[in-house]
C-alpha cells in the first residue's frame, strides 16, 4: 500500500480487503494448528505476507534495519564474551559487563537495549539485564554461536564489491580465495581451516549445529539424529560410528553420546569403514564445490557395499527461487563467500551421477535440511528396503 499519495484511496481500499482475507486464512491456521512445525512454518509464512502487504517502502527498509541492528548487537555481546555474563540466576549491571570485557560501558548499553527491544533477555532496573527464555535460546553455546557464525557470513557479503574488484571472476569458486578467509583476517585458508583456526568460532558452531536438532524434523528418517540412530542401530546388533576431524573429537564428551562410537578421520582420505549399512553425511555437502562434492562421493562410494545405503542430510535448493524456498536461497547467497553451494533434486542426481551413485529418494521437509537417500547404481535394484 501507498498511504502517501492522497489521490490512491481506492487502491488502498482494495489492498485492505486482500489482507483481511489473507489475516482470515492466518485465523484459520491458527485454530487448525498441532504444534507441529510441518503447520508451524505456514503460520509465519501467512503472518508475513500480511505484513508485506501493509508495509509501504520506507516500512520495508526500517524493518531491514531493525533485523539488522538486532543481529549486529548479539553478534557484538558475544564476540567480546559479554552475553555470557549475564547470570543464570539474578542479573548483572552493564558496568560489571563492560568492565570484564574491557570496554565503554555504552558498547554494552546499547547492545542490550537493542535485543531487550526485540525480547532477547530483559533489564530488571536501568543497566541490569536478567536472562528470559529468548536470552538463553541465543547463548553462544546454543542459537546464538549459529547467529554470530551468521553474522561473519554478512561481513563477506559487505566486502564483495571489493573483492570482485580486486580478484578475476574464477578466483570466487577458489576455495583458498574466499571474501569469508579475507574479512576473518585468514585469507588463503579454507573455510573450515579458518573455523579450525579460531577455537572460540568451532565451539561455538559445534554447539550450535547440535542445538538445531531441536528444531528439525525429518518425516520418515526421524531416527537419524546422533543419539536416535544409536539407538536405532544397536536395536540390530550394529554400531554408530561417528567420524570428524580429530579437534572435533578430541572436544566430545562419550558420556553424552552413549552407543556412539568416535573416530577422527580425514574425509578427503580412503574410507576406513567398508561395507557399512548407512553412510551418513550431515550438514556437509552445501559447505563445498561441485567438483570437491563429487570427489568425497566418490571416495564414500569406494568403501559401499552391494548392500550399503548413503544419506546426504543438507539444505535442498529450489531450481527457481520462491517464497517457500526462501531459507535455502539465503543458504546459497552465504556460500557464495566460501565457495559453498546450495543444491536442487536436479544438482544433486548430477553430482550422484557422476560419483557413481544413483539418487533414490528425496525426504522433504517444511524447514531447510531434506534428507537424499543414494544408492550405487551398478549394484542391487531400488525396490531393496533400507536397512
């Protein structure tokens, strides 16, 4: 709508009487829904598009900023070890805040001011701020090591215009010439050689990338969580291997993986496991090329049984951006920095294809991550059961 043009009445008019059939549809959603995020991700959707179609251009561009004053603020209160601080129990004054951090007590004011605004933890008198439920959601070792992980993807995007000023156009898809490695001060590194780099930074995205299972669910491969699996597979007499590099493991806890079995491991190395059920992948493939994708399929697909199953659980690509696949398009934009990649069915049966894999099914869900069973192609037929 255009509220400043006097003479558009009657457009107006007829934009109000869209969104009140568009906030009906959002009332029907809402007494229809379960719980469930499958109904969850179309309320937010309806909620959206009714305040899409209220918003005037100067709305649209204040929203963008308050969103982005909110990230810049978290990100600021955890970069600096400031959100942590803030007590379980009790409150803490921003005085005491700042001057552990070694900073102007004004960084830690304003910060907090922005996220109290928008329900991120709450001040109990002036300059004392408590945790709430949203606060504790955005620790560093929760939702908020994702967010500041986030937040570096946006510094890459701010040094694009520069980069592709000083870089020839084929340096983008050079995994040791990425705009992520040059704003981290890291340049000529790989994008989880610059995370290994920075302790805090891998903790903080180990945690975080565990957390989101909360949120995530996959229909029909529920099981495939660390702890469901292990469950799933020692029902059968078989055992979860859990494979990373060898910091990653050195920083697990067996006492909070029952069942699970940890093995540090080089993934662009031969495949020690043969013959294995399930070859699970997770979170992974998006973070590279095409061409380094196909290399590590293939080195998975070498160590497969005639019998073995490969699930890739990443972020699922539409092949023409849309409202629904909005989150998979941000994905895209990110890995734009470090040569990362989000792929559709179609991207997919390509790189299967060529590390001699056939694509078996698809597992949508209503959030990002899509599970994408894969099989060999040379061996056993489609119609086997998994497991």
């Amino acid at each position: 709508m255009d509220f400043s043009k006097p003479n558009s009445r009657d457009a107006n008019k007829a934009a109000v009487d869209s969104t009140l059939r568009d906030a009906r549809k959002l009332v029907s959603l809402l007494e229809d829904f379960d719980g469930n995020s499958s109904s969850h991700e179309p309320l937010l959707e309806q909620v959206d598009k009714i305040r899409a179609s209220l918003e005037t251009p100067y709305n649209t561009m204040m929203n963008m900023m308050e969103k982005s004053c909110v990230s810049a603020a978290l990100y600021a209160l955890i970069r600096i070890q400031a959100f942590e601080k803030i007590p379980e129990q009790g409150s803490v004054a921003a005085t005491d805040m700042a001057a552990e951090c070694g900073v102007d007590v004004s960084v830690i004011t304003h910060a907090m001011s922005i996220l109290t605004l928008n329900g991120i933890g709450h001040e109990s008198q002036k300059g004392h701020y408590t945790h709430n439920a949203q606060s504790r959601a955005f620790h560093p070792a929760s939702l908020g090591g994702l967010s500041s992980l986030l937040f570096d993807f946006v510094r890459g995007w701010g040094a694009l215009p520069e980069y592709v000023k000083s870089h020839n156009p084929e340096d983008l898809y050079d995994t040791n010439k990425t705009p992520f490695a040059s704003v981290m001060g890291l340049y000529g590194k790989t994008f989880y050689e610059v995370i290994d780099a920075i302790p805090a930074l891998r903790a903080q995205l180990d945690s975080s990338m565990q957390e989101t299972d909360n949120y995530i669910s996959l229909p029909g491969l529920a099981f495939f969580t660390q702890l469901e699996a292990a469950r799933h597979c020692t029902s059968y007499g078989a055992k979860l291997i859990l494979q990373d590099l060898p910091g990653v493991i050195a920083s697990l806890e067996p006492a909070k993986m029952p069942g699970i079995e940890a093995m540090a491991y080089d993934m662009f190395t031969p495949q020690p496991i043969k013959d294995a059920h399930v070859y699970m992948i997770r979170r992974l493939l998006m973070d590279f090329s095409d061409e380094v994708v196909v290399q590590l399929l293939r080195i998975i697909a070498s160590a497969m049984g005639p019998k073995s199953w490969l699930v890739v659980i990443d972020t699922l690509g539409d092949e023409q951006p849309s409202p629904s696949g909005r989150y998979a398009t941000y994905w895209g934009f990110m890995g734009l920095t470090y040569c990362g990649k989000v792929r559709s069915v179609g991207d997919f049966e390509g790189i299967f294809d060529k590390a001699g894999l056939g694509l078996f099914k698809v597992y949508r869900t209503n959030d990002s991550p899509t599970a994408i069973l894969g099989k060999l192609k040379k061996t056993s037929s489609w119609r086997e059961i998994l497991c």
